[in-house]
C-alpha cells in the first residue's frame, strides 16, 4: 500500500488520507489537526505500547501495528512500547474482575517472540528503524513521591468514568487503588519518551487519552491519539486471547485458515480493511458481490488466504486453502434441509423436540454428550456442547448426526 522510504517523509496527500481513514475509529483532536502536520512535511514520533500479558501475538494487536508500520513507511520515527512494568498491574479495560498479578519473569518470557512476530509488520532495520522500549526502564526508577506526584494529576472521580469502573461499583464488586492508578501509568508513558502520538486500539481510548492529557500538563504538548478499530463479532464481544476468538500468530498456517474460516460472514468486510492490503477500491467490490447474493465461503477463503499469506507466506496460504477444502470442502450443507422458524430466545433443546426433529430431550442430551450435534453456519462447524444453548437471531444450520439437517431461522 505505502512505498518504502529512507528518512524523508511523505506527505503525498491520497497516501496520508489512507492512512487516516482506513481501519481508523477516531483520531484526536482531530482529521485535520493530524493531517495538516503530516501533510507539513514534519517528521513525527509515536508509538503503541503493548503489554506482554500473553506468550503470543493475535490478530487484535496486528491492526494497530500495521497502523503504526503505514507511519514508519511514510517516514514518521515509531517506537513499539513493551509494557513490562504497566503488564505487573494489568490493564484493567473490559474486566469486569481483577487480573491476575503477573510476576516480571513471567512477563519477560512471555515477549520473547513478541519483536519477532511484530517484524512482519514494521521495520526494526533499514534507514528508519522501529525502536522498542521498556517501561521500566522509567517505572523502575521512580520513588513513592514520584508515584504521589503523578497521582496528584488526576481525581478519583475521572478514573471512575470508566464503564467497567462503573459496572463493578453496580455488581458490588471491588475496584483496587493499582487499577485507578493503571490509566495514569500508561499515558505517563507517553510523558516519559516525549512523542508527538500514539496509536492504539479504540478500547484504548480511555488511557490513550490521560496520556494526551499529561502531556499538555507536563510538557505543554499537543499530543495526538489514532485509534483503530476493533474486530467485533456478531454478539459484539471483542475479538482477542481473553475471549477466545481470535487468531494468534503462533498458530500453524492450517490453523490459522481454518479459524478465519470459523468467523461469521460479518466480519469479512472489516478483515479485509483491517488486517489486509487488499486495496478498498477491491474491498468494496467484494462488499458488492456479497450484498448481490455472492456465496461468503468464497470471499471468506479470500480473506483467510491473505491472513496466512500475511505471515506465513503466500506458498503456505495456498497449501493451507488446499487442506482446508479437502477437509470440510466435500461437506457441503444440503439445499433442501428442512427449516423451523422459530424465537431467538428459545433454546434449541426445545425447537428441536417441539418440532419433533428429535424425539425427547434425553436423546437430545444423549447426542449433545456424543458430540453428534454441531453448527455448520459457517466452516469448520463448531460442536454444540451447551445442553441448553439458545438459539439466538439470525440464521443457524445444525447437523444432527450423520443424516439430520435442519436450519433455525429466528429473529
């Protein structure tokens, strides 16, 4: 998408466009503050800070570093932030309970692969090299009355805004002091190396922004936050480790195919935006062919073949499309199969025995427990092992057995 550069900066005006739209959530303060300095000619400094709570890099963390590689290859000076000393506290965003305290040891093992895996999507060589950092390395040094300094730049009151803040305070559950302070020690960051930006994921706004905050306290700088956005599935759960959902990179090229392949056809437009290169011009073209009636198996291997290109490599994205169509490509789910209109909220044990697919719910038990029931919505089909799963909107195909197959259309 963006041509390779020395140290000059880019600043062809469609190049910086792309940029700022595509995968963007929000940019702050704003399009044309950050465009008038790109366009400028001023080389700018940012980064993305990552905390190391995991062994493994997945999709959710690709987005903003490919966002940050489209700044390195226009020039700008970028810093990949290793956040070992903020990931000792967890960042506590979306958790809706404490973290699990990690010691550095752990933290320190699980980054080993982390500049490895993000090399793929940045430059840490050439003749404008990506930089990583540790927080620590300020963290570390600061004494109790550097902590209480930086505490004195923010309320109680303002950390509460945050939504899980105020969803534990309604299930009458504990928000811990280290969680408050969590916010301040990562927009510190930004404090601490001095940069012009950062760019992040759109559930990162809230600490992207004290860090914007501190920086026009402390250094009297207008520091600018990009946020991407994020990978939401159907239910609207983020995609990510925590959930389960997502796509690591450590993952073989055969299982990273097969679990693109597994997400619903709702996400292959904004895949396609965020996590490929595939140009928009051709990405809406896809969008098109689906809205006129195009099977989604066909863009989704597409899609999945990109993901795998991407990382692995184009020969393995091939070899992993061919195992995966000899895999699950013969099993086809038939036109004819029978359709029970039903209830989102009704729970399938029930369609299926009311409709008499199945004849009691003991056997429905019985086949759940065999494994003989899956949902074929999308391949590879996932097995359903919830006794009592509910159905929920759209358009479900279930296998019963080998023969049985049935579509729940509900709304």
């Amino acid at each position: 998408m963006f041509g390779l550069t020395k140290s000059k900066v880019i600043v062809d005006e469609e190049k910086v466009d792309e940029l700022l739209k595509r995968g963007v959530e929000n940019i702050f303060p704003n399009f044309n503050f950050l465009k008038a300095r790109l366009i400028k000619g001023e080389r700018l400094s940012l980064y993305l800070g990552i905390d190391p709570t995991g062994e493994t890099l997945h999709l959710g963390h690709v987005i903003p570093l490919k966002k940050l590689g489209e700044f390195q290859k226009l020039g700008h000076q970028i810093i990949l932030l290793m956040g070992d000393f903020t990931a000792m506290i967890g960042d506590p965003t979306d958790k809706t309970a404490v973290r699990k305290k990690l010691t550095h040891n752990e933290i320190l093992n699980n980054l080993k692969e982390y500049k490895k895996q993000a090399s793929k999507f940045i430059d840490f060589g050439g003749t404008n090299p990506a930089t990583i950092k540790y927080n620590s390395e300020w963290f570390g040094k600061m004494t109790l009355f550097d902590v209480l300094e930086l505490a004195s730049q923010a309320t109680v009151e303002q950390m509460m805004k945050r939504e899980m803040f105020r969803r534990r305070e309604q299930d009458e559950k504990s928000v811990y002091i280290h969680e408050l302070m969590y916010p301040l020690m990562q927009g510190y960051d930004s404090v601490a190396m001095d940069v012009d930006g950062e760019v992040g994921g759109n559930d990162q706004t809230f600490n992207m922004l004290v860090g914007r905050d501190l920086m026009k306290t402390l250094k009297n700088k207008e520091k600018f936050v990009l946020t991407t956005k994020l990978l939401i599935d159907s239910s609207g759960s983020k995609m990510g480790k925590t959930e389960g959902n997502m796509v690591s990179l450590d993952q073989t090229p055969e299982d990273m195919f097969g679990k693109v392949m597994s997400w619903n056809d709702d996400l292959i437009i904004s895949g396609f935006e965020m996590i490929t290169d595939v140009s928009l011009d051709d990405i809406k073209e896809m969008s098109k062919k689906l809205a006129g009636g195009l099977n989604p198996k066909d863009i989704k291997m597409k899609l999945a073949k990109e993901i795998v290109k991407m990382y692995h490599g184009e020969k393995e994205a091939e070899r992993a499309g061919e195992n995966f169509e000899s895999t699950f490509g013969k099993g086809e789910f038939p036109e004819d199969a029978r359709v029970i209109n039903a209830s989102k909220a009704e729970k399938m044990i029930d369609i299926l025995v009311n409709d008499k697919t199945i004849e009691s719910k003991s056997e429905f038990r019985r086949l759940i427990e065999a494994g003989a029931v899956s949902d074929q919505t999308s391949l590879p089909d996932k097995k359903i092992s919830d006794f009592n799963e509910v159905v929920g909107g759209g358009e479900r195909k279930i296998k019963i057995g080998k023969k049985t197959f049935v579509i729940i259309k509900s709304n």
